[in-house]
C-alpha cells in the first residue's frame, strides 16, 4: 500500500525558518534508514505559503488566493511518499521519525488510492492509459 505521510506546517515553518544542522543530520539519517528498508519513494519540504497560491473551483470559474493562508494547522510543511505493508507499518515508522518542527508537531498519513479502488468506473481503456502514464514517468524519473 502506498501512504502520503504529511508534516504540519508551524507558526515556524510559516515563517520561512529553516531547520538547524542537528535536524537535518537527523532527517538525513532517517530518511537513509527509509530508502534502505524500500520504503520511501519521494520527500520534500515545501515554502511557506507565502511563497504559494491556491485555486478555487467553481463551475467553469476559478479564482486565486495568493498566500499566505491562515490556519497553520490545516497547512502542509512537507512530505513523503512511502511504499508500505500496512497502515500500522506506516504507523511504526512515523514514531520512529525525528520530529521535524521545533515544538509540537502533527503528522498525518494518507493511503493513496490504487486502480481498484475505483471499481467499474476505470475502464480498461482509463486503467491502460494510468498503466502507460505511469510507465512514462518511471522512464522520464530514470533518467
């Protein structure tokens, strides 16, 4: 199963602070402990969202906010994709993690959806052009 494990923005990391040597060596570690066990599959931090925008969907129109955007506990820091057995591995491995913020800090994990989970509504002619989409990628990432 594949899981978005998703770092909550702070009142720092709104405020464009970057993390300490300490923690990067820590990350840095734990994220080497991931690649190895053939979990993870991508991570990044992201700007504040100061740095962002966001469109809204209405009908036909759509309409931008720039940032910043209020509510710190709703916004997103950072991310990784991992490739796990279960949600209580996923689980396992987040308490494991160096907490990635200077004070309290929520972490969140999301199981992605897969081709099944869409049932009858993925023809056989969408779940190709998924297979053949994701083929392109892996081949476009490879090199």
């Amino acid at each position: 199963m594949r899981v978005m494990v998703i770092i909550k923005a702070d009142q720092h990391s709104e405020a464009g602070e970057m993390p300490g040597e300490q923690l990067l060596s820590d990350m840095g570690r734990y994220n080497e402990e991931l690649v190895a066990a053939g979990i993870m599959q991508a991570g990044d931090g992201l700007h504040p969202t100061s740095r962002g925008a966001r469109v809204r969907f209405s009908g036909k129109e759509r309409s931008v906010t720039h940032g910043p955007f209020p509510d710190t506990g709703d916004l997103i820091a950072g991310f990784w994709l991992w490739q796990v057995q279960s949600l209580a591995e996923a689980i396992e491995w987040v308490k494991r993690c160096p907490n990635p913020m200077i004070g309290e800090t929520e972490v969140e994990i999301r199981p992605l959806f897969e081709m099944d989970d869409f049932g009858d509504a993925l023809t056989p002619e969408l779940r190709e052009q998924e297979q053949r989409l994701a083929s392109d990628l892996a081949a476009r990432n490879a090199h």
